[in-house]
C-alpha cells in the first residue's frame, strides 16, 4: 500500500491516504482548531485580556515553572528507574530463568500497567498509606507517618505510574542495537567500555524518546496533582474554563504548555530520525547486545525487582481488602450501566482510530516518495500528543455545542474524544510494527501480486496484523481510563467508569473506590490478554 505517489500518478492508494490523512487531521486537531479561531481574532485585534493570557501572570508563571521541574523530575527519575528494568528484564529472559508464560505474563502486565490510569496509581499509593499505618497500630506502636509534600507525591506517584514508557524505550533501543557491532568492539575493549561507548550511544535515541513521553505525559496530567492537593498548569486550563465557559480562553491559556511539550516532542522526532530499525528480529535472538559488565548487572536487578514489587503491591491493594470481594458483585450490578457504556465507548473509539492510523502508519514508513518530506507527516503526526487533554475536551464540547439535541446526548460522543486523544499512538504502534518487516521479503511478496484490494487482504494486512491488534487494544485500553477530556465531552447522563471512580477519589479512599479500580483493571487486563493471544495465535487462525 505505497502511499502519496508521485504527482502525475492516480491510484487507489492515494486516494486512501489522502482520505485517512483528512481524517486524522480532523480528529487530532481539529477539536483545538475549532477554538482557535476566536482565540487568534482577540490576539489579532490587541484585546489585553487575551494577551494576558497568553503571557503568564507571576502567579502562573511560577505554576508553569513548577509543573515543568515536576515533569522534568517525573522523567529523569522514570527514565532512570526503566532504563535499569530494561536492562534487568533481557537477562532474567535470556537466563531462562522463568519460563515462557512467565515472561510472557511479565509482558502483560508492563502493558497493563502502561495504559492504567495515573489517578489508579495515586489510589493504590493513598491505600498503601492507610494499610501500613492500620498494621502499625494493630502492632501497639503509636507512629504516625510522615506525609510526602505534595509535589513530591506527585512526581513518584507520576514516575512510577509511567515508568513502562520509559522501561518499553529503552528495551526496544537495547534489543535494536546489531549484536555483530556490539561483537566488534568486545574484540578491542572490555565489556563495561563496549556498553558505554557503543550500546549506550545507539540506544540513546529510543532512550530519550521514552524519557520525553514521559515528560510530555507527566507535564499534561491534571488529575493526579489534583488528588494530592497541588495545582498545577493544566488544571488552570479546567479551572479557566470552569469560571468563564469560554474555550477561547482556555485555548489561549494553554499555549505555554503547549509549546513546552511541543519542543520535546520537536527533540525527540529529531533525534529519532537517523535511527535504524532491525527487520525481523527476534528480541530474544538480540539479547547479547545489551549484557553490560559488572557493576551494571547488580542496579538492573534492582531496577527490575523495584519495577516488579510496586506493580505486585499496587495491584495486591487494588484487590487485598478484606470485604472488597463480598461488596464487589453488588458494586458491579449497581455500576452496570456505566460498565456497559463505558466498553462500548472503548470499543466504538478503537474501531474509529484503526483503519485511519493503519493507512497514515504505513505512508510514514513506506520507502515510496512523498511530495511532502517524511519529517513532516511524522510531525504532523505526532504533535498532536502536546495538546491538553483537558484541550480536546473542551473542543469537542465546543463542537457540539450547537448541535441537535440527539446528537448533543448521544452516549458514544465520548468515544470521538478518545479517538483524538489515541490515534497518534495507535499510528505510532502500528509504525512500530511496520519498521520491523524485512522490505525484501514485502517486495517479493508484491511481485507476485498486482496492486489492489486483492493485494492489500493477501499482503499488508496480515503483515500489519499484530500491530494492528496491538492499536486496537492500545485505544481500546486507553479509553477505559480516559479521565481529563472525558469528564469535559461526556454528554449529560453519560457516565462512564474512570468518572465515577474520580469522584469517589474526592470523596476520600474507600471500598467502594478500590472496586471500582479493580473492575476497570479488569477490563484492561482482559483487552491485553486478548489482544496478545491473537497475536500469538492469528497466523494459525488464518
């Protein structure tokens, strides 16, 4: 499916790209498009009110400089702490260790855990608080515990809540790196100087990509600074259109943070764009390229054990208490219809973002060329991760504003905002998928094929297939907790699941809070079993 071709040429497939990039452009941006047009008209007419604004008071300013170091601490901390995982997790596998389900489980979980909501980790944070204080006063010693400041809370709740993007970087860069490069130098230097001076380097893009989604991440949550009490730049944004109703405000508002993360993403394309992909390895078959020598091996261990324990103990609070299983059933027929709405909204979104992200994935790493430089699409592309979430909420709120009143209430207008928050990762994981493919097996496969319908079903397709179900279940996953620009786009009666967990965080941790998060772990959890057990068995299936 080699898209935009060059000009003078008209076929299917141009069409077809043309149409998905229309439509992503519509999804990811046009939410902020839709209020940046009164926006740019009070700039232009020098309305102070506006330019206010845009130019942060001493007030926000300070805001803004706090939710940059604590996003700036999030990463390093997140990266840190993933980067020593990634290291540990290839020799436990290669030392065989456990066995293949094991890993294989090991690998459900990183995934779970990655598309688990940050307000589900605060949960588990503010639980393990209340159970080590009750054990200590059901042991006679009167200690009360000392409470994290409230930004400190927040960047471990933050760091730990994304370490997966950082730990799944910095994998994918070690296991990338050509093992007879790294064989090369263990013929003139030691090992510990081989990892600094080759593997280190090479894996440093994929490094610095995790460390900045990280960064962009962490820089747009709201919800979490806003559990433990600390306000933060993107909660402004809520708040100013909260008291005024005004989403040109609110868009103005949020170009600060939207430039800072925009640069990070701006960094991150850059120093990704010389990287070389490795076809059709197998990560086990990479595993050499990334043994370092003493006393490496000792902080990767640490770094997996770390990783391993706090996802054991957040998920054992999350389901350990001891009345939580009898209240559960009830909770669950109580929240059904929330359940239920919530599942199709997910189902909905990712069904919307798949087909649009499969064609745009594929033109972003088609070696055909394109009257648009490749740097451009990919920017394109993934710049749309730098808005607010609370941003695209407001947007598309805004957008149905005038609507009818059926369309204006329809419970599925949620799923429209999950497709606008997800589609550039679901375009960023199928790219991921397609960059592995040997082209020299895809164009020997397309000789014997014409172009077409025929060959897309016979080729592309089934090519595409596991990253194809990796972004249904990313999307899928994603919207189940989708909380900031769900709660501003939701039409009246519509509530889904993470809105109502949120609430009840508000209202102090209970029970009932903790059902509620182990029932949309649950859904997760399901959605990634599926989702690698046809990936696993989809070859056999057809």
């Amino acid at each position: 499916m080699a898209p935009l071709p060059l000009a003078g040429t008209w076929r299917p497939e141009l069409a077809l790209s043309v149409a998905a990039w229309l439509v992503f452009l519509g999804f990811a941006y046009g939410p902020a498009i839709g209020i940046s047009g009164e926006a740019i008209g009070y700039l232009l007419s020098g309305d102070e009110a506006a330019w206010a604004l845009v130019l942060p008071s001493a007030r926000r300013a300070v805001l803004l400089a706090k939710s940059l170091g604590s996003a700036a601490a999030t990463a390093a901390l997140s990266g840190l702490a993933g980067t020593l995982a990634a290291l540990g997790f290839p020799r436990l596998a290669a030392g065989r260790t456990l066995p293949r389900f094991a890993t294989t489980g090991m690998v459900a979980a990183l995934v779970v855990w990655a598309v688990a909501p940050p307000y589900l980790h605060a949960l588990g944070a503010m639980e393990a608080g209340y159970w080590l204080g009750a054990t200590l006063r059901g042991l006679g010693l009167a200690v009360s515990l000392p409470e994290l400041p409230g930004w400190a809370a927040v960047i471990m709740i933050q760091s730990f809540a994304l370490l997966p993007f950082a730990a799944g970087a910095a994998f994918a860069g070690f296991i990338g790196i050509e093992r007879d490069l790294v064989e090369a130098g263990a013929v003139f230097k030691n090992d510990r100087k081989v990892f600094v001076r080759i593997v280190f380097p090479l894996a440093l893009p994929a490094l610095s990509a995790g460390i900045g989604a990280v960064f962009v991440f962490a820089l747009l949550d709201s919800s979490t600074p806003s559990l433990f009490g600390v306000s933060s730049y993107a909660m402004e944004i809520r708040a100013e259109y909260g008291a005024s109703h005004s989403a040109w405000r609110a868009a103005l508002l949020a170009l600060p943070l939207i430039l800072a993360a925009g640069i990070v993403i701006a960094l991150v394309l850059a120093g990704l764009r010389h990287t070389r992909s490795s076809h059709g390895r197998s990560w086990r078959r990479a595993l050499a390229s990334c043994r370092p020598a003493d006393p490496l091996p000792i902080l990767s261990w640490l770094g997996l054990v770390t990783s391993a324990g706090y996802a054991a103990l957040a998920l054992l609070l999350l389901g350990g208490g001891l009345t939580l299983w009898d209240h559960l059933p009830e909770l669950v027929f109580t929240a059904r219809q929330d359940l239920l709405l919530t599942v199709a909204n997910g189902l909905a979104a990712a069904a919307l973002a798949l087909v649009p992200a499969a064609i745009i994935a594929w033109s972003l790493v088609s070696r055909a060329r394109s009257p648009v430089p490749r740097w451009v699409l990919w920017a394109l592309a993934l710049m749309p991760l730098a808005l607010p979430p609370s941003l695209t909420g407001i947007g598309i709120a805004a957008l149905f504003t005038g609507a009818p009143d059926g369309l204006r209430t329809f419970v599925l207008v949620p799923a429209l905002t999950h497709v606008a928050r997800f589609l550039p990762l679901a375009v960023l994981v199928i790219s991921a998928q397609i960059r592995r493919l040997d082209p020299l097996l895809v164009d020997a496969a397309r000789l014997q094929r014409p172009s077409g319908p025929a060959r897309w079903g016979a080729i592309e397709i089934p090519l595409m297939a596991p990253g194809l179900v990796a972004a249904f279940g990313l999307t899928f996953c994603g919207s189940i907790g989708e909380l900031e620009a769900t709660l501003l786009s939701a039409p009246p009666g519509a509530a889904l699941l993470s809105m109502r967990v949120f609430n009840y965080l508000h209202y102090g941790v209970s029970e009932t809070v903790a059902a509620l998060g182990l029932v949309m772990v649950a859904l997760v959890w399901l959605g990634v079993v599926a989702g690698l057990w046809l990936m696993r068995n989809g070859r056999e299936l057809r």
